[in-house]
C-alpha cells in the first residue's frame, strides 16, 4: 500500500524552529516528488513547494520562499518542511502529498499524508 | 483570491446530480488536461478522485466524473450520497509567469439537503 505518515501535532512559541516529516513507503521514493500544502483553519489549500528525491531539488511558492526549506533524506525515504522561526500566521494543518511530474509538470498529487497539525502561540 | 474560481457551496438532495464548476485561463485549464479533483470531508486529508480532466482512480466511484470546456473543468457527482458532503478543490498546472507550477481552486463546500 502507498502511503505517507506525517510527524504529529507541534505546538510552538513565536521565533521557534521546528522540522516536520512526511515518510514514504510502498513505492520507488525516488520517482515522485512531494509537495508540501498548507491549509489554514477554515481556509484553502495552497501549495508550498516540493522536492525531487532523484536529485533533492527544491521549488517553492513565492508565498513561502525564504521562510521554509524543503528537504530529505532518500535513505529512509522521508521528507522534511523546516521553519527556522516561526509566526503567529503559521498556524495551520500541513500536509505532504506524493507527486508525479511529466518533466517540470505535476500531473496530480496522491496520496496525502494525514497533516500535521502546527499551531504557532505565545 | 484564488487562481482558480470554484463556486463557495453547491447543493443537492440524495440522487440528484451536481456539477462544480472550475475557472481559469489559456494559461492553466484551457492549456492542460493536468486538472485533478479532491474531496476533502472535515478533519481529513484530501483525496484524489479526478485526475487529468476526466479519469478516475482505481477505487473511486464511477458517480465521480469530470470534464473540460475551454478554461473551465467541471465535477459532476451522480446519485448524489450523504457521503459527498464534503469540500472539492480543483488543481491544475499552469504556464503563468510565476515559478509556482500549480493553481488551487477556492474549494466548493457540498451539502447534501
């Protein structure tokens, strides 16, 4: 069965670094990207940025470039969305999703991981 | 303001038909057939039922089905179920001048009355 198990609910403080995880298994890890999507409370998705574990390049929303990193780690086909200081506005469920691609293209994204659930409060 | 427009809610009664429509531009859903459909029920992940405008993935009902017309894709659900009470989002790639390869709709919530 292809599935991706997310890192469990984070509650953090402003100005605090945090790393989630997505781990992939069932299939060839090295094939499919993954993206990472936000979804704050109430709201949309909307996408952040994947990474291609065939070369570990990254490629972000505009929204989200400069304030997390997209990373992982091939051996245990896990992959990573770090924050090095985190905002009140972070507050949100998170969720990474196995990506096929045609080139530069995503074609769609499947499965979803759980979500993580992050909540950012002084 | 999402690239995509999708209605905010549609509504049905059990067995109708609905239909949800997604619009966007020669850039994205009039350029490509990688639109994909998600249905999103609350405090759950999204799931994939409509992938490339108008195939169904192995498992999902064959009351899912989509289509394309210039700039706007559409979900239609037949026989509609109290089990598609959920949100939709369409996605497509898009060409536009951002380095973003994807454009999200808004999200369609559906109520089944």
């Amino acid at each position: 069965e292809v599935q991706l198990v997310q890192s469990g609910a984070e509650v953090k403080k402003p100005g605090e670094s945090l790393t989630i995880s997505c781990k992939g298994s069932g299939y060839d890890f090295s094939t499919y990207w993954i993206s990472w999507v936000r979804q704050m409370p109430g709201k949309g998705l909307e996408w952040m940025g994947r990474i291609d574990p065939s070369d570990s390049s990254a490629s972000y929303s505009p929204s989200f470039q400069g304030h997390v990193t997209i990373s992982l780690d091939k051996s245990i086909t896990t992959a990573y969305l770090q924050w090095g200081s985190l905002k009140t506005s972070d507050t949100a469920m998170y969720y990474c999703a196995r990506t096929p691609h045609n080139g530069d293209f995503p074609r769609w994204f499947d499965p979803w991981g759980q979500g993580t659930l992050v909540i950012v409060s002084s | 303001q999402s690239a995509l427009t999708q209605p905010a809610s549609v509504s049905g009664s059990p067995g109708q038909s609905i239909t949800i429509s997604c619009t966007g531009t020669s850039s994205d859903v009039g350029a490509y057939f990688h639109v994909s459909w998600y249905q999103q029920h609350p405090g759950k992940a999204p799931k994939l039922i409509i992938f490339d405008v108008a195939n169904r993935p192995s498992g999902v009902s064959t009351r899912f089905s989509g289509s394309k017309s210039a700039n706007t894709a559409s979900l239609t659900i037949s026989g509609l179920l109290a089990e598609d009470e959920a949100d939709y989002y369409c996605i497509s790639h898009t060409s536009s001048s951002t380095p973003t390869p994807v454009v999200f709709g808004g999200g369609t919530r559906l109520t089944v009355l």
